[in-house]
C-alpha cells in the first residue's frame, strides 16, 4: 500500500503537532523543577539560566509535603491492597459460577462508575460525620474512611479486567485442581491467580492510581492531618509567594511512582481500559 | 434407587454449598458497593426532600421534611439559584461538547497516523499515554503555571516571542478560563480516545484496505468509506464515555481554579460543591446532584436509543 507524498506529510505534520502540544507541559515541569528561584519570578524562560536541585530539597519544608507523600502512600496502598482482595474473590465468582443476579450485578457496578461523584459525596459526609458522633467510629477524616471510599473506586474496573483474564484461562486447568481436592479457593489462588499475573498487577496499579490522584472526596473528607498529596499540592500553589519551581519539582516527584507503574503494565492496562468500548 | 440413598446426603450438601458460595465470595465486593455507592446515592434522594440548611444540619436526620420544595426552588426560574445552576449547566454542556469534540479528532488523528507501522511508532505511542497517566493534579497544575499572566509559558509565547498581542491577558480568570478550561481537559483525555480507537483499528481487517486500494480509492475516501463506519460501533461507546467524564468533571476546574471558579468555568459538579459546602445548604446541593443525574439517564438512555435504532435500520 503506497502512501501519497502529500498524505505522508499531513501524516506527519498531524504526529508533530500532537507530539509539541503532549511534550510541552511535561517540559515546562521538569525544565522548572530545576530552576532557581529567580528564573520563575519572571518571564517564562524556556531554557534554565544555572540547574539546580535545590527545589527539590526545598519542597519539603515549604509545605507538609512529607505528611500528604505518607497520607497518599499509606492510603492507597490499603485501597490497593483491600480492592484487590475483593475484586479478585468477586471476578472468581463472576468468571466461574453462573448464578442469580450476576448480570445486574455486572451492570450496576459499571453504572456506578459513570454517576456523578458529588452525588455521593454529600450523604457520605454526613454519614461519615455521624457515625463519629454516634458510635465513635471515626470514619470522618481518617485514614481508613478514606481507604474504604477509595476501596470502591476501583472495584467495578478490576472486576471486570480481571473477569477477562479468568474467562481466558480454560476451565480444566482449576477443574483439575478441584479433582485433586484442592477447594474453590485452592484452586483460584493456586491456579487461577498465578495464570492472570498480568491482570493482577493491572488492577494493583489501576487502584492505586485512583486512589493516590483523587481529588474530589479527598477536599471534603480529610482534615489537615490526613490531607492527601492530591489535594495539598494544590495549597501549595495558592500560597501568596508560589515557588513555582518548588511546586514543579514536587509534582515531578508525585508522578513518578504512578507514571512508571503506568507505563511497565501499559499493555494489560490499555487492553483493560479500552475493552468496554471494543467488544460490545 | 438405593444407590442415590447412599450418596443423597453429600451431593446435596455439596450443591448447597456451591449454590451459597458465588454469593459468599461476592458479599465483599456487593457490601463494599452497597456502603459506598448505593446507601449514599439512597440517602442523598432523601436528603434532597430536606431542609437541610447550617442550622439543621447537626441533627440531619430530624430536619424538617420539605417533599418537593428543593426542586421547586431549583425550578423557578427567577430565583438566583436556578439562575446560578442554568448558567453553571449551560457551561458544562457547552464544555463537554467541545471537550468531546476536541479529544475526539486528536485521537482519530492520532490513531490513523499511528496506523501504519514506521520506526519510532512505539515510543510515540507511549509518550501520547502520558498526559492521561500522569496524576491529574500534577498536570492541571503545571498547566496553571503556563497559564499564570506574568510567569506563564502561554502567554510569553503569545506576547513576547509572537506579538500577537500588546496586553498579557489573563487566562485563569474572566472569560478566557473557559477556553483553558477545555483546552486543559482535552489535553488530559484525548490519549484515552487515541488508545480507545487505536484497538478498534486493530480489529479492521485489511483486506478492506488493500481491495480499496486496488479500486484506487485516496486516503480519503478510505477514512470515510472504511475506516469511520467501522470504528462505529466503538467510537459509539467512545463519545459515550468521553461525554459523561466532561459532564461529571470536577477535577479540571477545581484544581484549576479552586473553589472560586468563575462563572466562566464553573462546571456543574464544582458549582454543586461551592454551594453546598459554602452555604452548608445540603438538601438544595442534593437535590441539584439528583437532577444533574436524571439528566445524564435521559441523555444516556436516548443516546443509546437513536443510535442503537440507526443501526438496526442501517
């Protein structure tokens, strides 16, 4: 199949543009997380006058950033974790067992996904407010309130990718292992599991990235002491001296841990993420 | 006869537990979606049929039952809060039209370009993921930065190296916000339209390419003849999905602008936010999220209808 000359060049003019207007943002983030201070007071330069990595030694002591980091990492790991124990016990059941309500079941968590997120969050605020104040469970900007709405978040997608993965494996494979005596949760964490590693690691990096950049439950229902990286970087950059380049090099640093996660299982996540619109 | 006496007791036990145990294994996953999704979503249709305003709040569940009157209030058109919320749902619709739009026709043009294997594809291909997995307040705040008037990377190029204008003008406030507003959300989303497209090229056979190509048809005509009416079915789902992330958006504007948006840019979820949680007014913030809902179901369900109808007549 021949390409013309004048569709190879809009070809190529289209993948330029895209790649200048997806590049220059991640430029301007990491070129102005290694600039002193003097260089973002001013007009934008796009070159640094000297490098430096003082913002980066700096950002710590501006803002609490070292409590939002262990708030964010404590939080979505045990959002990570909880979720996919959960999802991996609900996807057995979904993949392997064909029962009353599976479908509307299925769906419903697929619909929950796409309901507007303030919906929810106005009646968890309270409920989580008075189940402080009438039981002492103190849901309300702590830690384990945050891990259990975030638990949620998730779920309905690792359900479903991870569905997919056991769907894939043939049903001899755990049908042996029951023969062998081994029970239904031998056989998922034996056989199953170790089958849809790739799914596994998907899910772990998708719940964790929903919970470590949640923003909207995160502004209304954690206090000073449990403020997240996601809503206190933005403090950071509302002060009324913004270190611009000190704000840059903490969002660099943010990003990394999710980025690379992102990108080594890019293959199983993308599959996942784009399943929904492809097969139906 | 005798034999299944024998053996009765253990199948039935058995058949007993695994018809029990699905549901066993699923009660994590059903409880946890029940706490925080459904029990909420209940409670919060209730609450809308409250007066629940800073002084009924510490005892919600006591508030004084208004039936309807939230929604009467949000209805009568020349009160200022159904002023606030038509303007507010003006805006989004008009945002995620364009929004949608935008992350569309980048991701089509960047899947079709990306079609043809060439050296390099990969790497191109991983570095248009980024925007969308980067975390998103890392990367609407850099876009904040750009945007700053004196210190910002859009207007020195605009300005300074282009001279397209004398004044700095300000792109976080008035009606510009809008215009970086979406800007900024199809920068963050137009990669999930690219990688969303990009596997239902895949699943294009081509051959269809290579007999259009026999019958010399130009790469026009092979986007509009082949390449779109195949992908139906996926950018169906597509515009779908991408519409009701724009609609439901609350990040993009409030990490943009905080809680103060202007009204340029006040997105509906931020505008639900402000006035709930400004004036504690929660059964009208309730009230304004249940309908905000009814909208995004008749939307969804008629969307769904005409195009599903489309296709059984096509």
């Amino acid at each position: 199949m021949a390409e013309s000359g004048w569709a190879r060049w809009i070809r190529r003019a289209v993948i330029t543009a895209l790649a200048v207007f997806t590049l220059v943002p991640l430029y301007v983030m990491v070129s102005s997380s290694v600039k002193p201070l003097r260089d973002v007071q001013g007009p934008f330069t796009a070159v640094p006058s000297t490098i430096t990595l003082q913002p980066f030694v700096d950002m710590w002591r501006t803002v609490p950033l070292a409590r939002y980091f262990v708030n964010s990492a404590v939080i979505a790991l045990g959002a990570m974790v909880c979720s996919m124990v959960i999802a991996i016990l609900a996807a057995y059941a979904v993949s392997r067992f064909r029962f009353r309500g599976r479908g509307t079941f299925l769906t419903s968590a697929l619909a929950t996904q796409m309901f507007p997120g303030i919906l929810f969050l106005l009646p968890l605020f309270l409920i989580f407010v008075n189940l402080d104040r009438g039981f002492g469970l103190e849901l309300f900007g702590s830690r384990v309130g945050m891990v259990i709405t975030y638990l949620t978040f998730a779920l309905p997608f690792s359900i479903w990718l991870l569905a997919g993965y056991f769907d894939a494996i043939p049903r001899e494979l755990d049908e042996a292992a029951l023969v062998d005596g081994t029970g239904p949760l031998g056989a998922l964490f034996r056989v199953l599991l170790p089958a849809a590693l790739p799914g596994v690691a998907a899910v772990a990096v998708y719940s964790f990235m929903t919970a470590w950049t949640e923003v909207l439950f995160a502004s209304v229902l954690t206090t000073s002491e449990t403020r997240t990286l996601a809503v206190g970087l933005r403090a950071y950059a509302t002060q009324s001296n913004v270190y611009w380049n000190q704000v840059m090099a903490a969002s660099l640093v943010v990003s990394v841990p999710v980025l690379l996660g992102f990108l080594l299982l890019q293959r199983a996540l993308v599959q996942g993420l784009t399943a929904g619109a492809v097969k139906s | 006869m005798s034999t299944a006496a024998d053996v009765g007791p253990r199948p039935a036990r058995r058949r007993w537990s695994a018809r029990a145990l699905p549901y066993l294994i699923l009660a994590p996953a059903l409880v946890a979606e029940l706490a925080v999704h459904i029990v909420p979503m209940l409670v919060g249709v209730f609450m809308s049929t409250l007066r629940l305003n800073q002084f009924s709040i510490r005892d919600w569940v006591n508030a004084p039952f208004v039936g309807l009157d939230n929604y009467v209030s949000v209805a009568t058109l020349d009160s200022s809060v159904a002023a606030g919320l038509l303007r507010s749902f003006g805006v989004t619709v008009l945002f995620s039209v364009l929004a949608v739009l935008g992350e569309f026709l980048l991701g089509l043009a960047a899947a079709v370009a990306l079609h043809r294997p060439f050296r390099g594809r990969a790497v191109l291909r991983t570095l248009f993921l980024v925007p969308f997995a980067l975390p998103m307040f890392s990367s609407v705040i850099t876009w904040m930065f750009m945007l700053q008037r004196d210190t910002g990377l859009v207007n020195t190029v605009l300005v300074d190296w282009l001279g397209l204008t004398d004044e700095r003008p300000f792109w976080l406030v008035g009606q510009n916000s809008f215009v970086s507003l979406v800007v900024v959300a199809v920068w963050r989303t137009w990669p999930f339209a690219f990688l969303t497209i990009t596997a239902g090229l895949q699943s294009i056979p081509t051959e269809l390419y290579e007999a259009a190509n026999v019958d010399g048809a130009g790469p026009w005509r092979r986007l509009f003849s082949i390449t779109l009416p195949m992908l139906r079915p996926v950018n169906t789902v597509l515009l779908l999905v991408l519409f009701l992330w724009s609609f439901n958006d609350f990040n993009t504007p409030y990490l943009l602008f905080g809680q103060a948006a202007p009204a340029e840019a006040g997105l509906i979820s931020l505008h639900i936010y402000q006035s709930s949680f400004v004036t504690w007014n929660f059964g009208l913030g309730s009230a304004m999220s249940v309908l905000m809902l009814l909208f995004l179901l008749v939307v969804t369900v008629g969307y769904l209808a005409v195009v599903n109808r489309r296709r059984d007549n096509g």
